[in-house]
C-alpha cells in the first residue's frame, strides 16, 4: 500500500494509454459469477470510463456498476465509507 500511495499520478495515466488494442472489458465477457465493479471518475484519476463500464455491464449478465462520483484510483482509501456501502 506504501509504495502504492508513493506512486506518481502520472505513471497511472500512462498505464491507463499503454496499449489502444487491448480491450480490458471483452475478456471479462465470460464471467458467469456475481461481479461488482466500483469505479471513479477519469477526470479525479480513475482507471475505468464510464464507457468501459457500461460495456462491463451490459457484457456480464450477473455485473452491477456502481460509480463514486469523483473518486479516482483508490477509492478504498479515499472514500471509505462509500466503498464499503457499496
């Protein structure tokens, strides 16, 4: 968590851009099982789109989106009590 929390903004946004070609959300597609995606904001530092996220939703039949208007990578650390109520 330390060298997490030590970690630049910038080097998030670069993983965010790395490959245009890999799509995150379609190899999540075969995921039967209850999922339950939290996400941000991508303005606050978040790693997931309000797009990916509604691909996420609609390609997996047991997923529930739920966003923590801004919040950015670590919403767990940053909004606890929200994370935890969802």
């Amino acid at each position: 968590a330390e060298s997490i929390t030590l970690t630049a903004i910038p080097v998030f946004a670069e993983m965010r851009h790395r490959d245009p070609n890999l799509d995150r959300v379609a190899d999540s597609a075969g995921i039967r099982s209850p999922v339950l995606l939290i996400h941000g904001d991508e303005a606050a530092g978040g790693m997931v789109s309000q797009a990916d996220a509604d691909r996420f939703a609609a390609l997996l039949p047991n997923a529930t989106v739920r966003r923590i208007p801004g919040g950015g990578h670590s919403l767990h650390r940053d909004h606890p009590a929200r994370f935890a109520e969802l």
